[in-house]
C-alpha cells in the first residue's frame, strides 16, 4: 500500500523581481516520515516552508496538504493541523515558559491540558515558572518547539532548529525530533545547512541549490550514491601498486595512501597474504566511504559555500 504524502508541491516557484529564489519544486514528504530539507544558506528553503505555511504567497505552483489542494477558502482548516518553528521562537520574554504556552493554546482552541503534556516532552517541566527572558539559547528553542506541538499537529515544520546551540543541546533537539513520528505520529520536515545533523535525523531527504530541487528520495537511496573504496597504506608503494595490477585492480593514490575499488572479504583477505608473501610493510588498511557532506558538494556544486 502506498504512502500518502502529507506535503506535495507542483511547480511551486517564488520570484521577487527578477530574481527566481524557488524555481518549479516538486516536493513529496510522505507520512510518518522525518523530511530533512538541505541546502546552502540563502537556496531557498525557509521561502519554500514559508509559503507552505502560508506566510508568503507562490508566484506560481501549487501545494497539497494531507491530499487537499490548499486555497483560500480551506487554507486555514488544512494549517490548524500544521505546528511550525520558522526562524527563531517568538516569545514574551517577562512571562513564564508556561504563561507563554497557555497564551498560544488559548489561541489554537486546544485543550489545556496539552501545555503539561507539551513541556514534558521538550523537557522543561521544571522551568515551566521561570520567566522566558532567562533561559538560555537552547531552552528558548525548546520552548519554540512545545508551542508548535501544541494541540498535537499532524505535521510539523521545522526551519533551522539547531541554530545556535551547543552540541549538547543539539543533542537533545535531534532525539527530541526523532522522537515524534514514532510517539506522537507526528510527520516532522526539518531543514537545515548541519548535513551531519540530517544524517542522523531523517529517513527521506530533499536537496534544494539555488532554488531547484537536485535530489529527493530516501537517505538510504542517498548514500548509495557514495563509492566505497579500500584503502591501503604500505612499505612499498611502487611494489604494491604493482602488486594491486597483476591483480586486476586499478589504484589511485591519495598522499600515502592508494585506493582500490570495493572487493569482498576473502579477496581482501587474499590480497593482504600477498602483501606479506613479498615482505610488503602494510601499515593500514581501512573502508573509504563519501560521507553526506561530500555528495552534497557533489550535488550542490564545490563552489556553493555552506
């Protein structure tokens, strides 16, 4: 059975003047799923979530929320399932944590008891009647994400939810969000420029650059774009290249190092027993893998500054 797509965009496009910041996206964010939205500062993203919110309107495209076109006379019905963190929180910073929350569930019409359940999950029970304007960084983005869970959306909308913090605190936000669609059956999209951040967050991932979409699909699907090598590192480089072509395998070097294409276990293991035969020093021998970062270069464009 197949998947519905809470968010599916159609030539979405986003122009002020002359300049094109979103150019014809066709997003596809499947329920249930953490979405992480990549790319470079200034590729377009938050225009893109700002205007699936509705913040900002399309120049042209169109969007589908949980199946139903979006327009004017239903737009407000399909975003009061919708939470979101765009930017930095807003607050009242001389009232407390929770006299910030029962503002915004008085708001939203959803139940009171949603503020108790909401600061449980973001871990801020205990500084529930400390006023906002003496948190700290990291507490303040976690009182940002309690108000977009207010009233248990079905999809939430995260843009940059690391910014700023320590990596503890980075810590805390990934499993935090990590912990949504498994608990609370919340279909979270977080985007950010952190890729090692997405890495370990998402199952499906969409990669934007100057406002065109260059990959969507799932992360699995994304690392196997990467080429895993093998890398040696010997005595005798100039033998073991030698070596490594009467064995049929093509090397490259990288400093001290050559690299072989990937082969299987007891071809390695056959390999390093010749090494040995002709008292060639190996020194190391280690799995290369592109890591998230360099195949988004790959993608994005060496020259795009992160």
């Amino acid at each position: 059975m197949k998947t519905q797509n809470l968010i599916e965009t159609n030539h979405l496009t986003k122009q002020f003047g002359k300049i094109r910041c979103v150019d014809s996206l066709h997003l596809q964010v499947p329920q249930g799923a953490i979405y992480g939205f990549l790319g470079p500062n200034g590729a377009g993203k938050s225009t893109t979530l700002k205007m699936i919110l509705g913040l900002t309107r399309p120049t042209d495209g169109s969007i589908t929320l949980f199946g139903t076109p979006v327009n004017g006379q239903n737009r407000i019905r399909l975003l009061s399932q919708t939470g979101s963190l765009i930017e930095s929180p807003s607050y009242y910073g001389h009232l407390t944590g929770e006299e910030n929350l029962h503002i915004l569930q008085t708001l939203k019409g959803c139940a009171k008891a949603d503020i108790d359940k909401v600061l449980r999950i973001v871990r801020l029970e205990e500084a529930r009647k400390k006023k906002v304007s003496h948190y700290s960084l990291g507490m303040k983005q976690r009182l940002g994400l309690a108000s977009a869970l207010l009233g248990f959306p079905r999809l939430l909308i995260l843009d940059e939810p690391t910014n700023g913090l320590d990596p503890s605190g980075i810590q805390e936000m990934r499993e935090l969000i990590c912990s949504l669609p498994s608990e609370y059956g919340i279909t979270v999209v977080v985007s950010s420029h952190l890729l090692g951040e997405i890495d370990q967050m998402a199952d499906h991932v969409g990669i934007i650059r100057k406002g065109q979409l260059v990959f969507q699909d799932t992360l699995e699907t994304l690392h196997a774009h990467a080429r895993q090598q093998i890398a040696l590192r010997t005595g005798r480089p100039a033998d073991t290249l030698s070596l490594l072509r009467r064995n049929g395998l093509e090397a490259a070097k990288d400093e001290d190092y050559l690299l072989i294409p990937m082969i299987d276990d007891e071809r390695t293991a056959a390999l390093c027993r010749q090494l040995c035969e002709q008292n060639i020093p190996l020194y190391r021998i280690e799995k290369r893998e592109k890591s998230l970062e360099d195949i988004f270069l790959s993608l994005t464009g060496k020259e795009t500054s992160l």
